[in-house]
C-alpha cells in the first residue's frame, strides 16, 4: 500500500477520534454525524478547507455541512483545531484568526496562500431527489453555490492510466476520474425511498468496510454502469474474493441449513426464475452438502434414526473417551478415524445404564492397561483408535436391542435395566442382530464380520475378556426369542462350555457373512476423477492453487485469511507426508528458535512434531514409529519416521506466516493445545484441538468450498470431485506413483506402508494404467526408429 494512503486513513482517525472528544460534548449527534463526514472527506480528496481572504469561511462549511443554524461560537472553536490540522496536514498556512485587531498593523500582509473555497455539492449532505431522480428545487433558494446537477452518464476528466488493486483504492480513482464527491455518488446511485445509509458508501472509501449484500452488491452494479465499468469490475477487487453473499432469498430453509448454503449460490441467485432456483439449490444439496453416492444417501437418511448408547464416562490409557469418537471404516487396513463407516455412530445419545457402564469400563481397562490384572491373561492391546472403535459399535448394537420396535429404528425393545456384557455369548442376541443390520442396509457388509470378530475375541478360551468373567451371566435375563431360560441354565452350569459354543458358533457365522457380504460404498468413489488423471497428484493440487486464488485479505480479514492458510496447510502436508488422518490431526510445532520435543516425549505422547532442523536449513517432520498405526510394518524397522518439507511453491512462506501469525488469530487467546493445526476459536466452541470428527468435517469443508467445481457460481477446482476426508490423500499419492512407476514398492514409501497393503487397499491401478505405462517403455523402440 502506498505510504501516501497509509498516512491518509491514518489520520482520517485521527480526525473522527477528534469530533468524539471535541465535537461532540458541543452538538447534538446530527450535527456530529454531518460534521464527521464533511471533515474525512476534506482527507480523502486532499481538499483545503474553504477560506475567505485567508481566514476560515464559516458560512461556507456550515452550508456544506447541512448545520448553518446549529453554527454557534463555541462550536466553531472546537472545530478551528480540526480544521488547522488539515491545513498542516495539506502543508499549507494556517488560517488567521476570525477576530480582527482593532489597531491594524502598519503594513498589511497579504496571506501567503489563497485556495478558492470549494462547491457546496462536494460536500453537501443527500438532498430530496423528485421522481426524476434529481435534486428536487427548495421553494427559495439558499445562499451560497447550488449542488451540481446530477448525470447519469457523467464524462470522465481524464483517460484511465492506472487500475488500483484493491477496492476501496479503485473506487476513489474512479471517483476522482469522474469527479464525483462522496456525497455526489450517493446522490446519483441511490434511488427514491431507498434507506441505504451514506455513510455505508464512506465506509468503503475508507476501507473499513466491504459490500457483502446481495443489496450492496446491487449498488455496485450501479456504480459500475454509472462508470461505464465491466460488469463484476470492483467485486474482482474484494479483499474476501470466497466470501458469501447475505440475503438471499431461501424461502422457509433453515437458518442452520441457509450458511451451509450461502457459500454456492451464485451473486445473482434472487434474480433467476424459481425453476432455476430449486436446480441450483438441488445441486448444491446433492453434489456439495451430501455427495451423490448411494452411500452417502443412505448415510444421510440413516443418521437421522437416534438409538445408539453412549458411554461418555469410559476411561482407558489415562484419558476420556469422546461421545464423537472415531468410526470404523470399510477398508480393513484403513484407518478407525478416516471417515464415517457407519452413520449410525453419529446418532444416539442414550446414556448407558450404570451396570453397563461400568462393565465397558472394566473391559477396556483390560484391554488398553500397560500390565494385565493378576489373575487374567489377554491376547493383544487396544490402541486409542481402537478402544474407542470397539466401544462405539458395542453401543451401538446395545442401542439396537434397546429400541422400540413400534419406532423407525425397528429396534427389539429390551429394557435398559436388562442391558448387560454378559448376553453376548448368546447366539439368539447376535442372529437377531446380524438380520436387523441387513434388513436395514439390504445386504451384509464387512462391518458385520468385524463385529463377528469381537465377538470370537471376547470368547476365546483363556484370554478371552467375556471367558474370564463369568459373574456376567447373574445380571442377565430371559428374553422372549433371544434368550431361552435352558441356555441361561445351560450357562450357570458350565460357563465355559457355553462360551465355547458360542465361539463356534460365530465363527460359522462369520463365514457365511464373508461368502455374501458386499462392499457398501467405493472409497475411491469421490476421486475417481482425480485417480483417472494421468497425474493424480497434480489434479489435486489444483485445490491448493484455488485456494491462494481465493485467499482474503489478511489486513482487512484477519481469521478468514488465517482460516485459508490452515486449509492450504492441510492440503499441502498432507500431499507431501501421505499421513493417515490420525499423524496429521496430532502433529506438534516447534516454532523457530525453540528447543524442539525430545525424542522419548514425542513416544510417550505418540505423536510427531513438525520442528526447524538448523543443520538442514528446512522444515523438517519427526514422527516415532510407535505413534503409527502400523508401527510393526517392515517401512519404519522401528525408526522414526524423519522429512524435510521442500519449500516449493512459497510452503515455507506460509507455514511461517501460519506459525508466526495465523495459528494465533484462530487460537484467539484460547488455551494452545500445542499441535499444529487448532480449530477456530469462538464463544460457542472454546476448545482449539481437533477430534476425529471435526478434522475430518475440516477436510471436507475445504473440499466443498474449493475443491468441487461449481458451474453456478465458476468456484471450484475440479469437474466431478465429491466431498472426502483427509484419509484419501493416501489413496491420490499411492495411484500416482504407480501410474508413473508401476511400482507397490515405491508408492508403499509415500504412504509409510508396505506393498500388499498398498495393492489391496490403496492403489487405482486398473488395466488400462498398466497397460499405457508398459506402451510408454514399447513405443520407445518406435520413436527410435
């Protein structure tokens, strides 16, 4: 910004600080309010106030300011200081007094600078407008210059030599181009029973405001045409270019639902026909909000069903278990907090019965305690993904039986009283079930099997959690069609013998649920088109691009600029890292200069830390094998995992600006959880450190406003993208290996994995990618020849 509009906006703050303590203990507020602006508009046009043989020409600003009654002594010495500072300000001579000697001095002087006082219309408040919309004539007319006549079409005075970047700049230049004065543009745009406040259009030439609403984006429009600007002239130079639109008209559509939709309309949204419309907000809706996969049909129709059972009071590894918790995904080896596998788990809040509680509670002691309780054996130790994982779909499956049946859930209906662990080695409980969830979603699904599995796990023969507690059994009850009282007498006499029945018993089922199971959603679905790029890698990177495009003025938009920054942050480390959701969402920062987490910290807290390496010159990510989900893989061989960023594309410019500045705006003094990436902190969400849940919601936001190609609106990266989390980046930078090696060895390094893993799960190599990679080595004999 040139110095020259820094000192002016600078001192135009002065200025109205000034009419507060000076002016305003002496006038009423109209007065104030017509005094401040005519003051400010002297700055902003570089105006001398009007003289009259070099004193100050008090008739003139009175006529100007609209208060030539209210222009009392005492008021005009209050306002001679402000006026004077203009003066010194413009580096001209300050204004005699108004009182003069009685004795005149022996040679008169003549002042040294005389500036003619300028017209009344420069600065003269809005007049009435007739139904021409021009200044309606008083009865008598006033003394003093009379406002400029108003054209629709004003001439420019001189061609246009220059094109201001930033907004409240380019209109000043075209203002000045056409000479207009702020009131005279007001005058000219604003049209017969019309209430938009002058001092909205002063607020833009200061540049303390910006046009936000469709109303003012329709003002705009006008001075566009006034101008004979292209259309879209200043709303290209906003400081907040992603911005969305207030006003709208959406009919009845919730408060809630209308800012999730605001962003995706297009400008001109209340001018198109109502069939237009309701496509747009269709689109929006199907494509953006929800996605357009069956899946994601079904996931929206079923998360509104409310029956799970939670357990908030869960503690394992010295910590809470969240009532938003990470879900289990369809993928075997993708990870527990990648996405939302079942809708369901964001449902259902029912509190646990007591006895229930306390059951889950002892399990996961015995499942994610460092040493097993004398007297018990286990086989194998729960993660934090994995404890949460586990407890969830339990809950889930006891809030199934819990259900009324008369309700949309369907549910069995089984008092909360008669809840208990132990009637899990009941085969009736898990047939019944196992047909429920099928009948729900029409088919079986991986999801049933795994359940399956912690059934088996719970049962097995000595380590078993279910095995080693046979006081369960005293808590349960006959239930009509799941629970015969001979099986609950059956148990009583040889619990073990029971259990064993049961594990047989779920291991058939499993077996049949494999052979007619099916995949309920594609993960590859939402980036199909990216992964049929010939680059995958650089298709996504389209998103970061946009974003920067988009990026707000951090002088004028503090948290949304810092908001962006974050998100092309995420985007960024996640293209060069391949980190599962898990590493990325708990990545510490050690900003330059400080000593960086030792090394036994970092494992104890399972967690890597993005820190300043002095002998690399770089940004450099430390992760322990340990804080991996696969820690045992053959990648890390138990070392930590170790990378410098490479400060391509100005990276190392905005993780600085992130670090130094950003991350504290969103953190808004807010206790510092200490990772890199914190939440935004406002009165109703206090915490700044990420869960599963709203990272992943995170991710996706960002995907929605920059990553989906709206051809509504233009906004959008990429044609045919649908809303995913972080967890498909993995999928996007294994395919692009491949597509460029062929290798599942090279594209296991870039996702910290090993090559079947990659082949099964992650890499889109289909024929025709195989194919092309071999034709390019062939051809080279051809091109040779």
């Amino acid at each position: 910004m040139p110095k020259d509009d820094i000192s002016s906006r600078h001192f135009q703050r002065k200025i109205s600080d000034f009419c507060d303590v000076r002016i305003a203990p002496v006038a009423s507020k109209q007065v104030l309010e017509n005094i401040r602006p005519y003051l400010i508009s002297l700055i902003i046009y570089r105006k001398s106030p009007p003289l009259l043989n070099g004193r100050i020409d008090w008739t003139t600003i009175g006529e100007a300011c609209g208060i030539e009654d209210e222009m009392t002594l005492e008021l005009k010495s209050q306002l001679r200081p402000g006026l004077d500072a203009i003066l010194r300000w413009l580096r001209m001579a300050p204004a005699a007094e108004d009182v003069r000697h009685s004795k005149p001095k022996s040679k008169p002087t003549k002042p040294n600078h005389q500036t003619p006082a300028p017209t009344a219309s420069s600065t003269r408040k809005p007049q009435r407008l007739g139904s021409d919309n021009t200044p309606a004539q008083p009865a008598s007319a006033s003394p003093g210059p009379q406002p400029k006549p108003i054209r629709e079409f004003p001439e420019p005075l001189f061609e246009a030599a220059d094109d201001p970047e930033s907004f409240d700049d380019a209109l000043i230049y075209q203002m000045r181009r056409f000479g207009d004065s702020y009131w005279q543009l007001y005058r000219a745009i604003i049209r017969l029973g019309e209430n938009f406040d002058h001092k909205t259009l002063l607020s833009w030439i200061q540049g303390d405001r910006a046009p936000r609403s469709i109303a003012t984006f329709d003002i705009l429009a006008r001075i566009e045409r006034r101008y004979r600007l292209p259309p879209g002239y200043f709303k290209g130079k906003l400081p907040h270019q992603s911005r969305s639109l207030h006003g709208h008209d959406l009919g009845d559509i919730s408060p809630a639902e209308r800012r999730r939709l605001a962003w995706h309309l297009p400008d001109d949204f209340g001018s198109l026909p109502f069939s237009k419309r309701e496509e747009i907000l269709d689109w929006v809706r199907r494509v953006v909000i929800s996605g357009s996969t069956d899946y994601r049909r079904y996931q929206a129709a079923a998360s509104k069903q409310r029956y799970a059972i939670r357990f908030p009071g869960v503690t394992y590894g010295g910590g809470s278990l969240s009532p938003r918790a990470p879900v289990l995904s369809s993928g075997a080896n993708r990870s527990a907090d990648e996405s939302f596998e079942d809708p369901d788990l964001l449902s259902g809040v029912v509190g646990a019965p007591p006895r229930l509680a306390m059951e889950m509670a002892d399990l996961i002691r015995f499942k994610t305690s460092t040493l097993t309780a004398i007297g018990f054996q286990r086989n194998g130790v729960w993660g934090e993904e994995t404890a949460s994982q586990k407890i969830e779909h339990l809950g889930l499956m006891f809030g199934a039986l819990a259900a009324s049946p008369a309700g949309i859930v369907k549910g069995r209906g089984v008092p909360l009283s008669q809840l208990t662990s132990g009637m899990l080695i009941f085969p009736g409980v898990w047939d019944w079930y196992l047909q429920w969830r099928e009948q729900r979603r029409g088919f079986y699904t991986k999801w049933e099997e795994d359940m399956l599995m912690v059934a088996q796990a719970l049962t097995r023969a000595e380590v078993g959690w279910i095995r080693q507690h046979p006081e369960l059994l005293k808590n349960v009850r006959p239930i009509e069609g799941l629970i015969a009282p001979e099986e609950i007498e059956f148990a009583s006499r040889d619990w073990h013998g029971a259990c064993d029945a049961f594990h047989r018993h779920a291991a058939n089922r499993s077996k049949e649920v494999q052979r007619v199971m099916r995949v309920h959603r594609d993960p590859f679905e939402p980036i199909m088109v990216i992964l049929e790029a010939d680059s995958p890698l650089a298709e996504y990177r389209k998103i970061t691009d946009e974003i920067l495009t988009r990026m707000p003025d951090e002088d004028h938009y503090p948290r949304p600029a810092a908001e962006a920054v974050r998100s092309f942050l995420m985007l960024r480390l996640g293209l060069h890292l391949g980190l599962r959701q898990k590493n990325l969402r708990q990545l510490r920062v050690c900003p330059r200069g400080h000593f960086p987490t030792a090394e036994r910290r970092l494992e104890d807290m399972k967690c890597g830390e993005l820190r300043w390496s002095d002998r690399e010159r770089g940004w450099e990510v430390f992760i322990p094998s340990v804080a991996f989900k696969n820690s045992g893989s053959s990648f890390f061989s138990q070392k930590p995992f170790r990378l410098i960023l490479p400060d391509l594309l100005d990276l190392y410019k905005y993780l600085d600006a992130y670090i130094d500045r950003h991350r504290g705006v969103l953190l808004a003094g807010a206790k510092d959880p200490g990772t890199l990436f914190v939440k935004t902190v406002k009165t109703t969400s206090t915490d700044a450190a990420y869960d599963p849940t709203t990272f992943y919601q995170a991710w996706r936001t960002v995907i929605q406003r920059y990553g989906i190609y709206n051809p509504y609106t233009g906004r959008g990266a990429i044609k045919g993208l649908l809303p995913h989390g972080p967890h498909n980046v993995r999928d996007i930078l294994a395919t692009h290996i491949l597509k460029q090696t062929g290798s599942y060895e090279q594209a296991s390094y870039a996702i910290q994995d090993a090559p079947d893993v990659v082949q099964q799960h992650y890499g889109r190599f289909l024929p025709q990618d195989k194919a092309a990679l071999a034709a390019k080595i062939l051809n080279q004999v051809w091109e040779a020849a």
